[in-house]
C-alpha cells in the first residue's frame, strides 16, 4: 500500500505486506529528515534519519527514500506486523534548530 | 533508562488557573522543546532551549513561558491558561540542537481548560 502524505491521511495493509508511506516537504534547503512512530497515547518514537546528502538508508526493516528533485521522503516498512500499527509523520529540518513536522499518515495492520 | 518525562499526564484545568507542566531528560541533552499536538495541525513547537538560560520562541509561543535553569529540567509555564490552550503537550530533547540528532520525546500531558 502507499499513501501520499495529507492527502491519504490512512492506510491498510495486510500483515506480511509492504508499507510504503509518502511525505512531501516544502523547503528545498531543508538537510535533515526523521521519521517517527506515535502509537496511542505515547509520545513520537525514533525510526529513522536521513540527510540531504543521501538518498537512501536502511535499518531494520525500514528504508528512508529522499527525492530531493521533487522534494518527497518515503518510508517503507518490510513485512508490516500488527505492531507496526500506529501514526508515522516524516519532520523536516528547515532552517536553525527547529523542526516541523507533518500531519502524519495511520497504519493499520490487518491480521 | 534514558527517558524525557513529564509530569502530569492528565490535567484538567479553569481558565485563568496559573499551571506548570514539568519535564525532565536524563541524557544530558542540551537541547529542549516544547511542542503542542492538535488534530489535523501536526506538531507545532511552542518554545525550545539551546542550553542552559537560552530560550527561544517556536511557532506558537502565546500564552507560554519557558524557562531553563538547569540542563535536565524544561518547565512549560501557563500563566493564564485558556480554552484554546486544550491540547496534548509534548516536551523533547536532543543531544546537540536538530542539525545533528532526533528529538527524543515524552509520553505527553494532555491538558483540558474549561
């Protein structure tokens, strides 16, 4: 499944499949990017990073895509598992030592 | 365990009712924010500190105060709280400012001004 940032605010995917979630950032000088997990009723967990001079890293499980030309990061997520479930938002660094952070998009896992 | 926690989780309130929400990071981070979580708005930042007695507003600084006399505590201070200061607070902290490290968060206090 892959959803595109505000647009498609939710997304549903089977356990074992892939999840691809998109986010559009807006300052081309940005050159820091997070993407972070928030489960219900907790606060934002680390997932990944990346910086502007890379356009691809991987961790477990997970790999952060960064399309500077069209200013979009993507986080996909391997074989999805029922605690995958929860809101991801990407967070951008613009300027200074202030991130901002999208609305986010929900994942859910279907057993 | 390294952890940022604030205090209290839940907090119901009346306008005008002077309030502080504690936080307190156990990993020598020198950097601190404030956020505020709102449905359909995302995270938007409230203050944050680069050190010790170095503050800075965010995006939505009104009706905030800040302060930041030792390196583990970032009180968030609502001198007169109001209605439409209902939302769930998140304080952070990173090792050396955002152009090097993630933000490391707090469980949240979600805060009612009735």
């Amino acid at each position: 499944g892959e959803s595109v940032g505000l647009h498609l605010p939710t997304l549903s995917v089977q356990e074992g499949d892939n999840s691809i979630i998109n986010c559009a950032y807006s300052n081309s000088a940005s050159d820091y990017f997070i993407w972070y997990k928030q489960e219900s009723g907790k606060g934002p967990q680390f997932i990944i990073d990346i910086r502007s001079n890379m356009d691809k890293r991987q961790g477990q499980r997970v790999t952060v895509l960064l399309n500077k030309t069209v200013k979009h990061l993507s986080l996909q997520i391997a074989a999805t598992q029922p605690g995958d479930s929860a809101v991801y938002f990407c967070a951008e660094n613009r300027s200074g030592n202030q991130f901002y952070f999208g609305t986010g998009t929900s994942l859910t896992v279907i057993p | 365990e390294a952890q940022v926690t604030q205090n209290p989780r839940y907090l119901i309130t009346v306008t005008g009712k002077k309030l502080t929400v504690t936080c307190s990071q156990n990993m020598n981070h020198e950097y601190m924010s404030w956020y505020r979580q709102d449905p359909g708005l995302g995270l938007r930042q409230i203050y944050y500190s680069m050190n010790v007695e170095v503050t800075d507003k965010g995006d939505v600084p009104e009706g905030y105060k800040v302060s930041r006399k030792e390196k583990r505590n970032f009180p968030l201070i609502l001198e007169s709280p109001s209605p439409n200061q209902t939302s769930l607070y998140f304080c952070a902290s990173s090792l050396a400012g955002v152009l090097n490290s993630p933000l490391h968060f707090g469980n949240g206090t979600r805060l009612t001004v009735t």
